[in-house]
C-alpha cells in the first residue's frame, strides 16, 4: 500500500525541550492508524507538525509525496489534510451548521464581492454549500441539531460536530486528537464504530492519537509509540501490547518487570 | 413576605438619594433646572432630582411580593424618607461649612433649588417632595398589571414628548404654523393641562391596544387563526417597511435645518459605526484607531475638491469624480495599516490601531504635510456636492447622501456578513487558529477587514467633507473612535440594526438634549458601566451573541437525544 503520509526523521525543538526526535512514520493510504504514548509525549506536538501549525526543525514531511514541512495551516488544510482538537475548539457562538460551512471553506471558489450582487454563481454555490452541510449532519447523527449554536450542544454532540466540520473539507487524511476524550465506555463505543465506519464509508485514511487501549487495539491497522519525542514502538496492535518497551514507558521500568515475571508465572 | 423589609427599603432608599445627590453636586440638576418640562413646576433638574427616587420607590414595593398595598405604600414611604437624608446633609452642611471651594457646583443657585427656595424649612419640603414620590412608586407597583403597563408607558411617553419637545415644536410649526404649538407648549415646556390631555388620551390608546392585544392571543391559543396571523404579520412588516422609509424621505421636509443636521450627525456616525462593525462586530479585530481612515476620506476629499489656497486638482475633481478616488485612497491605507498588524491580537493589536490613528492626525497637522494638508489651517473652500443641477448645500440636502450612503453600506454589510466571507471573519473572531486550520487564509481575510472597513469610513469622511466646507485636524481626535465603538457596543457588536440604534442613542441624543453637551461624557460613561452590567450584548444583539452571553437562559431542546 502506498504511504499517503511519510515523515522522515523531524525534529521540534521549544527552546531547550526536544519535543519530537528523529521522527520517522508512514501511514498508509486507507489505513486506521494510531499514535500513542503518556502524557508529553508529543503526540500533539506531532499533529501540529503535520499541519503546519508548527514548523519543524529538521526533516521532511510528504504528504501524497509532496513536501509539505512548514507550509501555511491553510494550504495544508487546501492539500487535504483537516484535523479535531484534544479540547473540542469550536466556533462556539456559530450554529452547527455555520461551523460545517466555514469548513467547507476550501471548497469555495467564488469571488467573495460576488456576495454583494448575489451573482448566479454564488446561489448555487451557496445552496450546494448549504445542502452539504445538512447532509454532514445527518451524516454524523446531529439531526434536529443544525441551528443550534455549537456551545449550547452536548459533549459527545460537540466531538461529533467537529469531526463533521473537518469532514467538510473533503480531506483525503483525517487527524483525530483523542476523538474519544472525556466519554463514557457506551459513548466511546459508539465513536470507535463511527470512526471505523468513516474509514469504510468515505476511504479517508484516519490517523488518531488516543489513549482508550481499547479503541486504539480496536480499530487500529497499525499502532505507533511514542515517548519523550522518540519513537519507541511501531506495529500491529496485538505486538504493541507485548512490547516491553511500552509497558516500561507506560507504566515504570519496575512494572515492566512485574508484569513480565507475572507472565512467566 | 408579610412583614416589612426595612433593610431592603432602607437601602433602595439610600441609594436612590445617593443618586440625587451625585447629580447635584456634578452641578447637573442645577443646570437642568433652567429647562421646563411640563409648566413651570416640572423641570428637567428634577428628573435627575427625583428619578432615582421614583425608582427606589418602585423597586422596593417590588421586592416586598404578594404583600398587601399597605405594606407596599409603607415600605415605599420608608425607602422615601431614606432617599431624602443624603440631600438633607448636604444641605446642612452647606448651610454650614464654605463646601463651594471643594465642591464647585454646592452653590447658593443649587441649595435654593433643593430647599424649594424656603431656607431651611424647604428641608422638610424636600423631605416630603421624596417620600410622596417613593410613595408613588409603591402604589403604583401595586396596580394591577394592565394598568400599570399602560400608566407607566403614557407617563413615560409624555415625560419623553416634554423632554424632546423642541422636535415637536419643529414639527407642529411644518405641518400646522407656528400659532398651533402655542395651543400646547409654553416655550420649550409642555402646558399642563395639554400634558394632561396626552396623558389621558395614551393611557385610553394603551388600554384598547392590550385589550386587543388579549383577545388575538386568545385566538391563536385556539389555534383558528394561526395561518391567518402569519400573513397579518407579514402584512404588517410590509407596513412598517414602507412606512420607516416613507419617514425616512420627508424627515428633512417635517423636522427643518437643525434637525436634519442632527439626523445627518447621526447618519455619519451610522456610516462610521457599519464600518467599524466589519472590522470589531465580525472579524473580532479591536481597532481604536478607526478615525484615521475617516480623516482619510474627508482629506482626499478635500485636498482633490477645493478651490482654495490648496487646490491641486485645477478643479477638475467635481464631489462625483473624487467619490471613487476617496474610497480607493481609505481602502489601500486599510490594507497599508493591516499588514503589520496582521500577526497581532486583542490588546495588542488595540494599541498598535491607537497609535496609528494618532499620527495620521499629528501628521495632518504637521509642518511636513502643510503643502499639502494645510496643517493646522486644514482645507478651506470644499464645495458643496451637486447632484443634477441641485447644489447640496443645506444640511436638509446633505440628509440624503448620507442616507443614501448610510443605506449602500447597510446593504453591502448585510450581503457580506451572510456569505462565505461572512463566514470566515466570524471564524477567526472566534478562533483564529482554528480558522486558519479550515484552509481560511488569515492574511487576506483580515486585510480585507481593515480594507472594507476602512473604504465605508473613507465615504462618510468624503461626505463629511463636503457638508462642512472646510476640515481641521482637530475634527478626527480619538473621540470619533470612541463614539464610533461605544455606539457599535451599546447598540449590539455585530448588529446592524444595532448600530443603528446605537447611533441614535449616543449621537442623536445628546445633540437633541443640548443642555447634555458638557455633561456628554459623563453619560457615556455611566451608560456604557449600566449596559456592561445589564446587558452586555447590547440594545438590539445579533442573534448569536444574545445566545452566548444569556446562555443560562438558553434552552437545549434536544440535549438529550
């Protein structure tokens, strides 16, 4: 399968702190993949990377196999690359369709002065623009929901909002940072099947970065460990699971060992 | 609650007193006092005197809920007789103690009017004057709520024609002579026995209407005429449409020249605030430094249109040629003060926007520029805009460019704000990050912010121009900024209508109310601190906004599904 997205040994530094080390992925094209790790690890960090948000130090990041290291936010969002947030970032005081429509924002072409006249082609734009985002929210199960203004909806409401709003952009890649955050086991289930579903669906390769074991072992094609910026793990998700490397990571060298002799028991 | 809540009407007392005081000792009430309302027992001193005890009056009835009217009258009496100790001690102190060289306005004028002109046995008037007023309230927050709805709007209606009433001099004098407004004012006050015809004739108008009012409601609880309401509500915005703009086309006709220069004051504040909309009310960018493409507008103006000592053009720029030049002129100097403000936020960009205003007005009056500005001389001899052979030279002709601008504005506003541009600048005033993350470029998105902002002040500037005549830099000081930004505050950021409103209130008004000139300020002050407390998403929010800052109020229909 071929890579839709490969990072070659990237390096972010903050000051003295070396957040990502020599960084080296590849996900391929139509694949769920996973990036996991404690806390400050720079999962994060990593997304940031991608998206241009941050700009790397070192190394290359190809996307289709373009560079796309240190290119504006927004054409990389224009390449086909949209993403969520950790903590949900909404357009708060904008209705849930409004924040479907400003993703859809790379997808309009029309002068913007056009407006002013309301020309022919800025109708059917807009009607298009406006059937799509109705479709997106009955896509991710938000109807009845539309007009409401995004800070007024339910948590698990608001995650499903911003995956519609990334979805509108027609992404080839989508960045999920921990989709399942703050849920319930019932509510996360629900995700792990939607997100399996969106992968089935539309072909979008997902990449996510999440902490629930159980979501991440599954519906991961392959999973990716991460630990103080180094990339420690990378595989199918049931050899993650037995990786000493991980455990020690996750839990202590000395757990590590416990959990080794417990097998061994 | 049965028993009397002494606390409560002590309190409300105090502090409708406080009031009192507070507006006596600025020097306020003294120089109110001059302005007859109704006769000459009823001035607008007065209003500032005895409001807040009116107030008190009403409130602490309020508080005192299903009491029994005695208990209402009683405790509205206390909260009087509480109102009345703060005026009380400063007039024995007065009396007393040299209080003028501190407090300038404590003056022999101030303690006349307060005790009634009686000496020292007006302080028992006053004490009356407050308790019978508070008493007032009380009663009157005891009447059943149709009378009190139609009393309180009549009453508040005939305070508000008294307080205006040089508007209906002016137009009673248009539509029936001048010998008709004697029948009913006397000077600028209303007579007392028309102030009781009014009165009466509202409160019947006011009755019947909420009669109506009752039984349509009626009607659509049984469900009979819900289609039939619709259309009447359609008809009726229909009405109200081609009313608003039939008003809108004689105004100038009706009100003669002071008020059409009122009304045009308030259009060019409507232009400045639409603007200024764009830039703070959508894109979220805080720009204090508005004024400079205003000074822009009415310089190029200027500079191309006169025919004076600084003429450049060889009058070849008529008001029409130069119209296009000025807006392309205030739009390239949007984007020139964009661009290095563009990676700045909230605080930051504010005092950058400051500064950038200041020196575009130190600039015009430099030496540097005097060839061509005319530094502190300014330019002399801008002429009049001619429209087909009429010279727009009265503020009555002026009216209908600025209206006619007002309205271009308005209409371009609200096409951009509902389409994908729209869209974008209300993304990155909610989240800039996220924003560009939707694929929006922020660079020309806030460029063309600053750009369309800065063209719609350009216009009013242009129009400013040519109404005066002759510009001087001390006419685009930090004020306009301010004036621009509080009336955008206080009538809704983000608003339309809202600006609107805003203008008229903070324009319009202190300009009808002369008597509020120096004391302008001071109100600014004090309703914009009320507005912030009370409602902060202004007098006529855009619908989003009145959704997040009432957000406790907000219903979630669906939640849970």
């Amino acid at each position: 399968m071929a890579s839709i997205l490969s990072t070659r040994n990237i390096i972010k530094t903050f000051g003295g702190l070396v957040a990502i080390n020599d960084f080296s992925l590849e996900i391929p094209e139509g694949s769920i993949s996973s990036v996991i790790g404690p806390n400050g690890a720079g999962k994060t960090t990593f997304f940031n990377c991608v998206t241009g948000f941050y700009k790397v130090d070192a190394g290359m990041i190809l996307f289709n196999g373009a560079p796309i290291q240190n290119q504006r936010t927004d054409i990389v969002t224009r390449l086909g690359i949209s993403r969520t947030y950790q903590n949900i970032r909404l357009f708060a005081n904008m209705s849930a369709i409004e924040n479907i429509l400003v993703g859809q924002h790379p997808r309009l072409k029309t002068f913007w002065g056009e407006a002013i006249w309301k020309s022919k082609r800025f109708q059917e734009e807009e009607a298009v623009a406006l059937e799509e985002a109705r479709r997106l929210i009955k896509f991710v199960g938000l109807q009845g929901l539309g007009d409401q203004v995004a800070r007024n909806l339910p948590y698990g409401a608001q995650r499903r909002l911003e995956i519609a709003r990334a979805l509108a952009s027609q992404p080839k890649l989508l960045l999920l940072d921990e989709p399942t955050a703050g849920m319930n086991p019932n509510e996360t289930g629900e995700m792990t099947h939607f997100i399996k579903h969106l992968r089935d669906e539309l072909g979008i390769t997902i990449l996510l970065i999440e902490h629930d074991m159980r979501v991440v072992m599954g519906i991961s094609d392959q999973v990716t460990v991460l630990d103080y910026g180094s990339k420690i793990a990378e595989g199918k998700p049931k050899d993650i699971q037995n990786n000493p490397r991980v455990i020690e990571a996750y839990l202590g060298r000395g757990a590590a060992s416990g959990l080794k002799s417990g097998k061994a028991k | 609650m049965k028993t009397i809540d002494w606390k409560t009407a002590i309190r409300n007392g105090l502090v409708g007193g406080v009031i009192a005081l507070y507006f006596s000792m600025i020097g306020m009430v003294e120089a109110f006092s001059g302005r007859n309302l109704i006769g000459d027992f009823f001035n607008m001193g007065h209003l500032l005197l005895f409001g807040g005890v009116l107030a008190a009056g009403i409130l602490t009835a309020r508080a005192h809920k299903e009491a029994s009217v005695g208990i209402n009258a009683f405790s509205s009496l206390v909260a009087g007789l509480a109102a009345g100790i703060p005026t009380t001690l400063l007039i024995l102190l007065a009396n007393n103690v040299e209080l003028q060289s501190v407090f300038v306005s404590v003056n022999r004028t101030l303690l006349a009017l307060l005790t009634f002109e009686r000496g020292m046995s007006g302080l028992g008037l006053f004490f009356l004057a407050t308790s019978l007023i508070a008493l007032a309230g009380g009663l009157y927050d005891s009447l059943p709520g149709v009378y009190k709805r139609t009393l309180g709007l009549s009453l508040s209606v005939v305070v508000v024609v008294a307080v205006f009433s040089n508007i209906v001099t002016q137009i009673m004098t248009t539509l029936f002579g001048r010998p008709s407004v004697r029948l009913i004012l006397d000077g600028d006050a209303l007579k007392p026995l028309s102030a009781a015809v009014l009165f009466v004739v509202l409160t019947g108008i006011f009755i019947l209407r909420e009669q109506r009012r009752v039984k349509a409601e009626k009607l659509v609880a049984s469900g009979a005429a819900a289609i039939e309401s619709k259309r009447a509500s359609l008809q009726r915005q229909v009405i109200l449409f081609v009313g608003i703009g039939i008003l809108l086309l004689i105004a100038p006709y009706v009100l003669g020249s002071f008020l059409s220069q009122v009304l045009f004051e308030v259009g060019r504040f409507v232009l400045l605030g639409l603007g200024l909309n764009i830039v703070v009310g959508y894109a979220g960018l805080l720009d204090l430094g508005y004024v400079a493409f205003f000074a822009f507008g009415a310089y190029t103006m200027g500079i191309l249109t006169t025919t004076g000592p600084l003429n450049q053009g060889g009058g070849l720029f008529n008001f029409w040629l130069a119209l296009p030049i000025v807006v392309l002129v205030s739009v390239f100097f949007g984007i020139m003060l964009g661009f290095p403000v563009l990676r700045m936020r909230g605080d930051y960009l504010a005092i950058v926007t400051l500064g950038f205003g200041e020196i575009i007005r130190i600039l015009a009056l430099s030496d540097w520029l005097r060839p061509i500005m005319g530094g502190a001389q300014g330019v002399l001899a801008i002429p009049s805009p001619v429209f087909f052979g009429i010279k727009l030279d009265s503020p009555e002709k002026m009216y209908y460019l600025v209206l006619a601008g007002a309205l271009l504005v308005a209409f371009v506003s609200i096409r951009l704000r509902d389409s994908r541009l729209g869209r974008q600048w209300m993304a990155m005033r909610e989240d800039e990050d996220v924003a560009e993350a939707m694929g929006i470029n922020l660079v020309q998105t806030k460029l063309l912010a600053f750009a369309i902002g800065a063209g719609f002040s350009g216009l009013g500037g242009a129009i400013f121009a040519a109404r005066l005549g002759n510009i001087f830099p001390h006419s685009f000081n930090l004020l306009i900024s301010i004036n621009a930004l509080s009336l955008i505050i206080v009538g809704g950021l983000g608003s339309i209508p809202g600006v609107i409103v805003g203008a008229i209130a903070l324009v319009g008004l202190p300009e009808l109310l002369r008597e509020f000139q120096e004391y302008r300020l001071l109100m600014y002050g004090i309703l914009l601190i009320v507005m912030m407390l009370n409602r902060p998403e202004g007098f006529l929010p855009a619908e989003v906004f009145k959704r997040e800052l009432h957000a406790e109020e907000a219903e979630l229909p669906g939640a849970e599904a």
